[in-house]
C-alpha cells in the first residue's frame, strides 16, 4: 500500500469520528469556568458592597474592571522596553479581615512597581529558569538548558552567572545519554547546599506540567522520570548525587519537586517524601498525599502542598518529615480539572499558597488551625495558574502564566488584599510567539520583587520589580 | 518583531476552499468549523480531549474577539493555523495538556464519538513524530483536501514550501513506517 492511500484511509477513520462529533456549547464551557465557590460568591458580594461604599464616599478609582478575560483578541504590540513602568490597578478582589488575622491592613494607596526584565545567556535554543532562592550571598535560580539542567548565580539579582555542574561520579550528563534534566528547588543545610529536580526522556521542558500527565496514566509522555540531586559547597559548582534507583527510581513516575531544609535535615517531596541530613545519603519513604509540589520549612513545621490522594488539592505539615498531618484546603467547586497547589509560604502565623488549574487561586490561612480558604483568583480564561509565592513582611508576590503571559499579583497586607499586574511588555504577549511569557517562582529580598521564568520557547528570563513608596 | 497573528493573517489570507463569505455569523463558522477544527487537532495532539479542548478554547477566543475574526477574508484559515500552531507547538502543547488533565480524569460518560481504528492510529502517531512542519501539511492535506495554495496561506508559506514539506514528510513517513514494520517482524 502507497504512502498515499495509508493517509488516505488513516484520515477516512478519523473522519468517522468528525462526523460523530457534537457541537459542545461553548457557553456552558465558559460558564463552567466561571462558576464560584461559596468563598468566591462571599468574595463577589463582599467586592460589590466595597464598590458601593467607594462609589458613596468617591473613590470612584474603585471601579476598575475585573480581570481582562474579554480583552481584545488582535491588539497592537508595542516594542518591548525595559525597564517599563507598569500600571498598578487598584486591588481587584478584598476580604475582609478575619478576626484571627494578626496583620494589620494598611490604608494608604498601593504603591506602584516598576518592572525590568532580562533575558539570561544560554547555551542552547531552549533554556527555562523554574526556581529561584535567596542564599547567604545573593541567589540561586535553577532550570534547564538545551537537555542539562542548569543553574545561575547572582550577587545582586541582577547580574547572573552561570554555576558548573558535573554529573555523578562514572556517570554522564543528561544530553549524552538522549536525556534532560532540570532543575526545580534549592535549600542550604550547614554549608551545603541542594538542588533538586528530575531526568528524564522526551524533550526539554515538557516535564514541568506536562509530566503531570503521566501521573495520571496518560500515554500523553514516556519520559520515565528518576529524581534527581545535585550538592555544592559553593553554590557555583555542583555535581549530581550518583544515581540509587532504590532511593531515586524504581517507581514509572519519581520527581523531586522541592526542598526544604531545618536545622538537621533536607526534606524533598514530589512523588515520594525524602530526607538527608547531608544531601548525599537520601532516604525515601511514601508521599503522604499524591504529587507534592512545594515544601517549606517555618521553624517548627515542614509544610508540604500538592494534590490529596483522591487528586483534589492537599497540603501537610510534620514536624520530622515522617510524620504527616493533613491541613484543610477550601475545594473550589469548580473544580473540573485538577488545581495543584504549587507553591507555599508563611507570613507571622498565616500561611499562603498558590495553584494551577482553571483559575490561578491563592489561598490563605490565618495561621495553622483553620482551612485554607481561597483568598484572590487570577482569571478563569484559558487555564491560568500561579506556581510560585514569596512574602517579606507584609509584602507578598504570587506569579504564574495565565494564557501565555506571564502573570504577577501583588499584595501589601500580607496576602490579604491583591492587586494582579498583566504587561505584556513586560510578562509576555500571547499574540508573539517569540514574546509569550511564563513565571515559574519568585523571591522577594529588601523590598525587591525577583521572579524567574520563560519568554517565548527558549529564553531564561528573570523579573525584577520594585515597589515605589 | 513580527506583527500580531491575527493580523498577520488577515492581510495575506483568502478564504479556503469551502468556505462562504456570504454567512459571516460566529454562530455559523462554529457551526461549519468545529468538528473539522476538533478533527484536525486530535490529528496533531494525539488525544481526543485535549484536541477538543485546544479547538473549543480557540473557537472561545475568536468568539470573544469575532468583531475584528469575522472581518478576516478566511476565519477559517485563521483559526486552522491558530490549532495547528497549538497543536504542534511543544510549549503550548504542554499548556493544552496541563488543562486537558481533568479531561483525561474525568471523562464525559455519555455518548462519544468512535474510536480510531487502530492501523490510523499508529499513522496519526507517525505523522506527529515528523517536523511540525510536515506534520502540518500533511493534516491539512488528507484530512481536509486543501490545496497547497490554501496550505500556504493558512500556514504562511509559499506553495512551494508546503509541497517541499508534505513531499519529505511523506517521504519520512516511509521511513518511519518501514522502521516500525521491522520493529514488528
């Protein structure tokens, strides 16, 4: 049989399913999207009794639209300039405090941020920066390059440089073997420290979300993932823990997704918990809920978020990484796609995280005792999420992508109150490809904003914006 | 910098073949392009549900924005090339695929469009490991008849230039299929 007649047929078949195919309604779609919790309608309410108030006593500033899910399609794109003065609206979305909520909201105006980007030296065509950490000495920001992870140093923020790493002893880098690595979370420990991610098959950068596919059974990847560690005493050369398939593999689906260290040991979580008390010798036990994403470590606790095992959102704490408490978390009802928590952090006794999904929801706790209750959404247009928070004092940053721009909400009362901030001069523009913007994490240091991400399929970019009060 | 897709588009498109200008209603290209649409990105993704959800959200975002999509000389073409592009595209493929999850978790359980026959299948499988390109053109090709005159148009390339891809596509899907069969045997 020719080539043609193979395709030929081939398309025929799938015609049958073109000829079966409802029309589904696209009304219903978007209003699926845009149902809200009970939160979320106490929120509405709450927004519109505050637009009134303003609209009696004058702010009429108060007015702003919500969200730019019906902004135009088709726009002008203006060359991109940095530094760029972004335009802060007003807050969007206001809670009211909760009598157990220890920070005080403050009632001046919300300062503006002045937003700069830049993009990263790579070897290669495709690079990604998907975490970022604070040190001793500056910072860390992790990802890949081409099929190697990759990591950058910097004093400032502003200035990277690009940190060495070495595989395993005997063993060779991720690109020789067909593979690629990334990294996805750093801690230090006593002098040392770790950053962690995965190898795998496939291509560069499709395990970031993607690989979530295959957690769910999805032929969609085979990459075959193994954890991955690589420890520096420096933090400007690393070299890969070598290979354990006992402590690292085994499983079809083994990723570290973050880390997190106390004053004895590291503990990592994604498909499965680990600890070590000198990031060389690692243990694994079973994940107490499904994928986990992110862990911190608050002084007494090791909170952990991510996905429950019925796959709803689920976030933990243990005091010893062996031990694990469940924390209630608010379920949007919404909910029809799976809405991982991705990133987390603690303000005073409060603590915040941040998810993917449909929405892009942050939600807030006012300390450890009560559920987590969804605070701010990003948009509901086309699957937003937000992977990455950072708090320094009252000041918080949740960053994410929302329909191929990157996109960052602020908040100056400790995570209760939010402004969300879109430029696409800035955070990308979905209508170039070579301009679309994802940001994976960010830091917040002497009241510096610095997140880390993508601009279009292969640029290393890093934000830096600073609050002008 | 290059223009806006959009744009870009509606300077340099005529309408495909069989596409009407005489009913511009969004009501009515939904209605003509949907399952051509949702056929052409199952083709290019591989999976049925994030092929329907990458072509319902396209089909959103030109509804959102028909006023300037339905003055196109071919919406039609604009929204194939904003699927394939989708479709082929590894960034936005993993996009499509971290929203699809939910779809893949939770399956409509009402009636559903018939499976593919397996020997298609494993065709389609080797038609997405070509050159996004070829890949491309070669959809376009077999499941929709277009021309390479209208290929080029819908995918911004000379004639010539989608002729060279759908002939090395087919070409490497020879090969690809000969691999396989060896594998087989």
């Amino acid at each position: 049989m020719t080539i043609d007649q193979m395709l030929t047929d081939a398309a025929e078949s799938l015609h049958s399913y073109r000829d079966a195919i409802a029309h589904p309604d696209l009304d219903e779609r978007v209003t699926r999207r845009r149902q809200a919790s009970p939160t979320q309608r106490n929120l509405a309410i709450a927004l519109g009794a505050t637009v009134l108030l303003a609209l009696v006593i004058g702010f009429a500033a108060l007015l702003a639209p919500l969200g730019d899910d019906e902004a135009p399609f088709v726009e002008e794109v203006a060359p991109t300039t940095v530094p760029v003065t972004s335009v802060t609206s007003p807050p969007e979305n206001t809670t009211p405090p909760s009598p157990t909520t220890a920070a005080a909201v403050p009632a001046e105006p919300v300062p503006s941020i002045t937003w700069t980007r830049m993009e990263l030296a790579a070897t290669s065509e495709e690079a990604a920066l998907d975490t970022i950490a604070v040190t001793e000495d500056g910072f860390l920001a992790g990802g890949f390059d081409g099929r190697d992870a990759a990591i950058w140093t910097s004093d400032d923020g502003s200035t990277w440089n690009r940190a060495t790493l070495l595989p395993g002893a005997g063993e060779a880098d991720a690109s020789a073997q067909g593979r690629f690595a990334e990294v996805v979370g750093f801690a230090s420990l006593g002098g040392k420290t770790v950053a962690v991610g995965f190898e795998g098959a496939g291509e560069p950068g499709e395990m970031y979300f993607g690989s979530l596919n295959r957690w769910k059974n999805s032929a969609w990847l085979d990459a075959d993932p193994i954890a991955a560690v690589w420890v520096s005493d420096d933090r400007t050369n690393w070299r890969r823990v070598p290979h354990d398939e006992s402590v690292f593999g085994e499983a079809d689906v083994v990723r570290m997704w973050a880390v997190a260290a106390s004053d004895d040991q590291f503990v990592a979580v994604g498909d499965a918990v680990w600890r070590s008390s000198d990031g060389l010798i690692w243990q694994r036990a079973p994940s107490p809920g499904n994928t986990l994403f992110s862990v911190i470590f608050d002084g007494t606790w090791f909170v952990a978020a991510g996905l429950d095992p019925g796959g709803l959102q689920g976030m933990y704490r243990s005091v010893d990484g062996v031990e694990w408490i469940e924390m209630p978390v608010e379920q949007p009802s919404d909910m029809w796609r799976p809405q991982p928590l991705l990133d987390l952090a603690k303000v005073g006794q409060a603590y915040l995280t941040v998810g993917g999904g449909d929405a892009g929801r942050i939600w807030r706790a006012a300390d450890v005792s009560v559920e987590m209750e969804v605070v701010f959404q990003v948009g509901f247009n086309v699957g937003p999420y937000l992977s990455g928070i950072a708090i320094d004092g009252n000041r918080v940053a949740a960053v994410g992508e929302k329909d191929f721009q990157g996109v960052v909400s602020t908040s100056t009362d400790g995570g209760q109150t939010w402004t969300k901030e879109e430029s696409r001069e800035v955070f990308g523009n979905r209508f170039v490809e070579d301009e679309t913007g994802a940001i994976r994490d960010v830091v917040i240091v002497d009241g510096r904003i610095i997140a880390v991400g993508k601009i279009g399929v292969g640029a290393a970019a890093v934000w830096i914006g600073e609050w002008n009060d | 910098m290059r223009a806006g897709l959009g744009k870009a588009v509606a300077e340099t498109h005529s309408p495909p073949r069989g596409e009407s200008q005489s009913d511009t209603s969004f009501a009515a290209f939904y209605a003509r392009e949907y399952p051509r649409i949702a056929e052409l990105a199952y083709a290019l993704t591989g999976d049925r549900w994030i092929g329907e959800d990458l072509a319902q959200d396209s089909f959103i975002a030109a509804r959102q924005n028909w006023a300037e999509v339905g003055t196109y000389p071919a919406p039609g073409a604009w929204i194939r090339r904003v699927v394939a592009n989708k479709a082929v595209s590894r960034y936005r493929r993993i996009q499509v695929e971290r929203k699809a999850l939910p779809r893949l978790w939770r399956r409509p359980t009402g009636d559903t469009p018939p499976e593919v026959a397996a020997e298609a299948a494993e065709i389609w499988a080797a038609v997405r490991r070509l050159p996004k390109r070829q890949a491309q053109v070669i959809a376009l090709t077999y499941l929709e008849g277009h021309s390479l005159s209208d290929i080029g148009e819908i995918l911004q390339c000379s004639p010539f230039t989608a002729k060279t891809h759908l002939q090395r596509g087919k070409q490497a899907l020879a090969t690809l299929l000969r691999a396989n069969e060896e594998v087989t045997e």
